[in-house]
C-alpha cells in the first residue's frame, strides 16, 4: 500500500499528527500526508479544530500570557513555600 493510501483512510495517524503538529510539529512529509488526509475527512478536520480550540482554552486557563508558566495563586505559593520550609528544616 502506497504512503498516501495508508494515511488516506487512517483516522488515527492523523489524529496523532494533529496533536503532535500541536506539541511539537511535524515533518514537511508528515504535514503533506495530514493536509491529504484532511482534504477528505471532514471527521479530523472537526477533530483539528477542537484540538486547536481546547489547546487554546488550557494555555489561557493555565499559563501566563508573557510566558510559558503555570499560573500560581498566591494561597498556593504561600503554602508551598511552608511545606518546603517544613521539609528542609526537618533534614
């Protein structure tokens, strides 16, 4: 079976290259082989755009916007602070 043909009728590796293109990125291959798929399955590229709007959804819910860091809130700093004190003094 020919690469296109493989990846034309396989839902689940191109559900895998959209959360990998969403982490990391794909090769220029890969993206070739996902823009064929998605060409023809209106199923992944539903999946794409949930993938894409939950990934944005979490990273604003979760992380700053200057920077890649999980928000903390201050009662939970504050509390991790104690709990690290605690332990070093224990030692």
């Amino acid at each position: 079976m020919s690469t296109l043909n493989a990846i034309a009728y396989n839902c689940r590796k191109a559900t895998f290259l959209i959360e990998k293109q969403n982490l990391s990125g794909i090769t220029i291959k890969q993206q070739y082989e996902l823009k064929f798929h998605l060409a023809g399955c209106s199923v992944c590229q539903l999946f794409q755009q949930q993938s894409l709007l939950i990934d944005k959804m979490v990273k604003k819910h979760f992380f700053t916007e200057e920077e890649d860091l999980p928000k903390l809130d201050n009662n939970f700093k504050q509390n991790l602070e104690k709990r690290i004190e605690s332990e070093l003094n224990q030692k």
